[in-house]
C-alpha cells in the first residue's frame, strides 16, 4: 500500500485589493471594528473576467510545477469550493479541460471552508486504495460573489482565491491522517440560499448569510477538539508538531487554537490580514505560503483544520 504524500504546492489571489478603509464610506463599519474583531486588514477581489476555475487553474499550475509533474499525468482531480462556476459541470471538470490532463476523475466537494480538507482527505483515501497515483486537490473560492454588499457582517470578512496541492503515491511518510467530520443541526447559522430554488423571485441571488458569534463559539470548541484526536489517532504529543496551519476565520479563533497546543505565535501560518477569509482555500493558500517563504521545510510536520458551513469541519496531518 503507498503512502500519499504531498509534491507540490501553488496559489493565486486576484491583482484588485479592498482594504478596510473601502468599506467605510459604503457601510457603518470601520478599520478599527473589522481589525480588531477579526485580524483582517484587507481581502483580494476577483476580475470581473475571472471565475474560480480560472482561479484554480493558476494555482493548480504553480502547484503542478512544483512537484515537477506534468497535467498529463494527473489522474485525480478534486475542487473544494462554494462558489462554483457553473452548477454543474463541476470547477474540477473545468479545471481539467483548463489544464488538458486528458481523462481522469474530476469533480467538486462542497464542504464549504472545509472543502480542502475534505479533498485531501478523499484523495488519500483514493491513493492508499490504489485508485489514483497523482492527484491535484484545490480549494478555491469567488465568495466576492456571494456576498451582499450590504451586511456588514459578512462582506468584511471574506476574500477571493485558490490554493492547490499535489498529491502523489509514494513509499515515503506523507499525509499521516485526515479526519472529516459534520453535523447539520447547525445548517441556519451559516448559509447559502439556493439561487436555482429562489430564481423565481424577483432579483433573487445567492447571498451568504452567518450568524457570526454562534458561530465562533462552536468553531473554538470544535477546533480545539479536533487537534487532540488528530494527534491521539497518530499517537503524537503536541510538541510532535512543527506547523499549525488553520482556517483563517478569524485571528481570534487562531490564538485560542495555537494556545490550546501550546504552539508559539510564530509556528502558526497565519494570513488573515492580508487575505481575509477565502472559505476552502484559506488552508492551501497558507501553506503554499509558508512552503514558498522557506518557513515550511521536508520532513516536517504539519497539522491543518478548518470549520464552515454545515457544520463541516476536518483536520490533517502530513509529513511534508
Ligand atoms: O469560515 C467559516 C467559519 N466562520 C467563522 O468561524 C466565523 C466566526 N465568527 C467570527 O469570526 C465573529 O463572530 C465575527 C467577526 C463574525 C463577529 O465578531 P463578534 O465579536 O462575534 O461580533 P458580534 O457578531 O457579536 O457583533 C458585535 C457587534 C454587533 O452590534 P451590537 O448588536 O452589539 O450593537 C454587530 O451588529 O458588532 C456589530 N457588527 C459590526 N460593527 C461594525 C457586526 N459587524 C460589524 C462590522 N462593523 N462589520
């Protein structure tokens, strides 16, 4: 049985930048409200041109040329994302034609912000199985939009994105586990109206709605919990681990998590203030970030988690 390890890393954010201070003369909010509540100082914004399987297909190729493998060889597409261009065919179908990989399996998983996880924990299972030898997973999102311009407590917070890995079949140590988990009673505090069901009505659209504070009091406790079974299912210690990288929800949430493990500030991959929350590509943005910058080095170990929508929450622990 082969191990999956992680080859390659790629992202992308889009050029446009929307700082806190934009948003005070359109909304009763502030630079001091939105910072202090939640570490973000600004957020990228997509092209009106581009979508998030143009998004994807950038950091895809970074990531494709990173691991030295060509699009050829992929035979294991998965997209993490909410912000689909199309209903169907699937971001991971675009992707490919994008990228002209030739026949493999493609398709999306809607796990919200945890999207990417939920990825590459499927693509672990489908390599351990036997089922795929190079896979590319990505998170990418367009939540700019979903995003209703006037509810303050939703616009500031989200950003536009990709990050992607991959993912290939090999003898050495790589990714040590993924947990996926959900839990659906919780489906009216963070959401999505559905435009194809709401069409009817007159402008209808799709717009984000959270109800941020409950919220955040179930994503500190979830996270927190899910960092002790990831390490409990390895038969790790806290100390065992190099890198925490996190959803990038809020910067809050990222010290509660990071103090829970006992982990310094700065073994923490944090990218909030510059990027905002980009839903399930936060986490491969932040890694392809760290590994970029020299921070993250091989044969390191890395813990990543993320919560959204659903609830839907995941972590996984690699050996880079
Ligand atoms: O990625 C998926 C998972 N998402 C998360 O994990 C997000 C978790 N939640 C959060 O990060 C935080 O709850 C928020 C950043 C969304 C909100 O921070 P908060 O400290 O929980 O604030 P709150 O919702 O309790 O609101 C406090 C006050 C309210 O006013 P009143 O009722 O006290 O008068 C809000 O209306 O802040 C107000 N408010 C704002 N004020 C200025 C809400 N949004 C804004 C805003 N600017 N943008």
């Amino acid at each position: 049985m082969f191990n999956a390890r992680i080859t390659g890393t790629g992202s992308y954010l889009p050029e446009k930048i929307v700082s806190n201070k934009d948003f005070e003369s359109i909304l009763d909010t502030s630079d001091e409200w939105i910072y202090a509540r939640t570490g973000i100082k600004q957020r990228h914004v997509i092209a009106p041109h581009e979508t998030t399987s143009s998004m994807a297909e950038i950091a895809a190729n970074n990531a494709l040329q990173a691991a030295g493998v060509d699009a050829s060889e992929i035979d294991l597409i998965i997209v993490g994302t909410s912000t689909p261009d199309r209903v169907f065919p699937s971001t991971a179908c675009l992707l490919q034609n994008k990228l002209g990989t030739g026949d493999c399996v493609a398709f999306d998983v809607q796990a919200a912000c945890s999207g990417f996880i939920y990825g590459l924990g499927i693509a672990n299972q489908f390599i351990k199985a036997g089922g795929a030898k190079k896979a590319l997973i990505i998170g990418a999102e367009a939540n700019s939009r979903i995003m209703n311009y006037e509810d303050r407590t939703t616009c500031v917070i989200f950003g536009d994105g990709a990050g992607a890995v991959v993912v290939e079949a090999s003898e050495e140590t790589g990714i040590l586990s993924t947990h996926m988990n959900s839990d659906g009673q919780y489906q009216d505090l963070l959401y999505v109206n559905n435009p194809i069901k709401d069409q009817k009505q007159d402008g209808a659209q799709a717009y984000m709605t959270m109800h941020g504070n409950d919220v955040y009091k179930v994503a500190v406790k979830t996270l927190s919990r899910i960092v002790d079974e990831t390490l409990e299912a390895n038969g790790m210690v806290k100390s065992d681990v190099d890198w925490l990288i996190p959803h990038q929800a809020n910067i809050r949430i990222i010290n509660s998590v990071a103090k829970k493990l006992k982990m310094p500030m700065d073994k923490v991959v944090v990218t909030i203030a510059e990027q905002g929350n980009t839903s399930a590509a936060s986490v491969p943005l932040a890694l392809d970030k760290a590994v970029r910058d020299g921070r993250i080095k091989p044969g390191e170990t890395v813990l990543m988690e993320a919560f959204g929508g659903g609830f839907v929450w995941g972590s996984a622990l690699v050996t880079m």
